[in-house]
C-alpha cells in the first residue's frame, strides 16, 4: 500500500525535477545562443560539393554531446506514451543537444582556421541510464582549410 509520505516524496521528486532542469535548460540555451552568435561567420552546410575557388585542405570536424533528462520530462514523456502524441518534452532536449554538437564541430573547425564546412551529417543514441535517459548526438563534417597557393 502506498504511504502518504512516498506520495510526497514522489510529487517533490518530481516538482524538484522540474524546477533544477527548467533552471539549467535555460542556462544552457542562453549559452548556445551566445556561442551561436559567435561562430555564425563560419557555415556549415549539408552540401556534398565543396567549394571550388581556390585549393583547400580538407579535414574531419566533429562535436559530441550527451544531455540527461530530467525526473519531470521523463515522468511526462512516459504519460505522453500512454495515450500517444508528440512527446514534446523531448523535442526540446534534442534540439539543444543538436544546437550543442554543431556549435562543438565548428569550434574545432574554427581553431583549424577552416573556411566552411560541408558534408554535415547527425547522428544520435539514446542512451538508458537507470530510469532517467540520456542523448547523445554526434555532428560531423569536413573542414574546409584555405591553402596559400592560389590556382
């Protein structure tokens, strides 16, 4: 049987849950768009083809994250599960973890002295850390370093 004090434990689980991830999500979107700000001089494309003007270095560029749910989405997501429907409380967690590694390759493409990069490919795990699951998204692509020569 269910005591009161395990229904108050459960609601401030979650409640704490709530307010600690609501905290932290937004401290870490403030961070993004900060740092999307500064590298938004350097693109990254989708594109196959790289540029042609002038000879360029080429060179693999990737940036990994793993971003943790919190109690409260997953508690949610799993009440979403029941009935069915878009699990929104996730969509916002991959879009920063996508934000995030994006803005990780260019960093490194940026300290590479890269131009552009092209070729950018996604790719993400779930992965399942007791009860609260955790993303991992992976952006790769191909920096795009400007030579001296000039053709």
């Amino acid at each position: 049987m269910i005591g009161l004090s395990q229904i108050v434990f459960f609601v401030l689980l979650l409640l704490s849950g709530f307010v600690i991830g609501s905290v932290a999500e937004r401290r870490h979107r403030k961070s993004i768009i900060k740092r999307e700000l500064q590298f938004n001089a350097l693109p990254a494309i989708a594109s196959r083809r790289p540029a042609e003007d002038r000879p360029y270095a080429q060179m693999l560029v990737t940036g990994s994250v793993v971003i943790g749910s919190d109690y409260f989405k997953t508690f949610l997501s799993g009440l979403i599960n029941l009935f069915g429907g878009r699990v929104t409380p996730y969509e916002s967690l991959i879009d920063r973890a996508r934000r995030e590694a994006t803005l990780r390759m260019k960093e490194q493409a940026s300290q590479l002295n890269a131009s552009y990069v092209f070729n950018v490919k996604f790719e993400t795990m779930r992965i399942a850390a007791g009860r609260v699951p955790a993303l991992e998204v992976l952006a790769y692509g191909t920096a795009l370093v400007a030579t001296d020569q000039h053709a």
